[in-house]
C-alpha cells in the first residue's frame, strides 16, 4: 500500500511539472527579465527552493530507515504530520515564483496541493490501520499540514540511515535543476526563438 502511494506521488508529481515546463514554453513571462520584480521573485523562488532541499534532508534524517515501520514523531514530525510533503509544496512554490509565467505561478502550487490532499488522506487510512490508537492520538494533537512551532520536540537519539540521507541530498540537488532550465527558456524567448502561443496579463 505505502509503495503504491509513493509511485502515484511520483507519477502525479512529475506530471504535473511536466505540464508546468510546457506552459513555461507556451505562454510569455508576466515578469519582464532584469527588472527589479523579476530580480525579486526570482530570488524569493530561490530561497524557497533552497528552504525545501534542506528542509526535506532534515525531516529524512528522522526517519531513519523506519518509515511505515515506526510513527516517527519528533523533530519537524512534531510540529505537523507532513512535513516532507509541506517542504515539497513549499518548493514547487518556488519552482511556480521562478518561472516568473503566471500560469504556472497560480495553477502549479495549486495542483500539487490537490494531489497531496489527496494522497495525504489515503495514507492516514493506512496509517491508522497500522498504528492504531496510536497514530489517533498523534493526529488529536499535531495538524496535518500547518505546522505548530511551538509544539516542536527533539528526540534523544535519531538512527538516521546514510543510504536514505544520500538520496536526500540526491533529491535535494535535484530541486536545482529548475533554475537553469527557466533562464534557457527565458532566453530563447528573448531571442525569438521560442514564440509564444498565449500572452497573459
């Protein structure tokens, strides 16, 4: 059950920036390139980006190898039930501020939303049929999406596995990959040679 949640997140994740890279070809920027907005939603969008690739290594480390195994609830899993998914969405904003296109600024934050609400539902149902009361009493106390700082708690110890970290960091670098891939459009847009088939406002 967990692993066929993974690959539908994965698929509908993918297709959803897939959507998104295409609509960055398709339509103008609302963002004209070198003025202060742009400079400024391209930094902010950046920022974001780096605040997911690290905050997704941190919440990794926690995990320990024991997702679905264990309820894992301390560190950043104190303060919400989802923070891998929060700091994901927190990125594909970036990804959305980056593209400075307000198609993909409006419609990719709030399609990855409706995919993780989604999702996040269908893994409760999994969870509470493993841990049981447990996993109920961890719900009464700790929201689902908006985290609650004043309830964050460190463990003594964590066990956290290398191999997992790695492929944090893998995925993290990975979140990086978008930036390049906008300028290159934004420039062949700029010199025509990308014509855009919708020009937005």
């Amino acid at each position: 059950m967990a692993m066929l949640l993974n690959k539908t997140r994965g698929r509908d994740t993918k297709v959803l920036l897939g959507l998104g890279l295409l609509a960055t070809v398709l339509t103008s920027p609302v963002l004209v390139s070198g003025t202060g907005g742009y400079l400024l939603v391209k930094t902010v969008g950046s920022l974001l980006i780096a605040l997911c690739a690290m905050g997704r290594v941190y919440c990794t480390a926690f995990l320990g190898g024991y997702k679905n195994q264990r309820l894992i609830t301390g560190g950043p899993f104190s303060v919400c039930r989802n923070p891998l998914y929060v700091c994901s969405f927190v990125g594909v904003c970036g990804i959305a501020l980056v593209s400075c296109h307000l198609v993909i600024m409006v419609l990719l934050p709030l399609g990855l939303w409706r995919v993780y609400e989604a999702l996040v539902i269908r893994e409760e149902q999994f969870l509470r049929q493993t841990f049981g009361q447990d996993y109920a009493d961890y719900c009464a106390v700790t929201p689902r999406f908006v985290p609650a700082l004043v309830r964050f708690r460190l463990p003594e110890t964590v066990a956290a596995d290398p191999r997992l970290l790695m492929l944090a960091v893998r995925d993290g670098m990975a979140w990086f990959f978008v930036l390049p891939v906008f300028d290159f459009i934004d420039y062949l847009h700029r010199a025509g040679l990308l014509t855009s088939l919708f020009r937005l406002p």
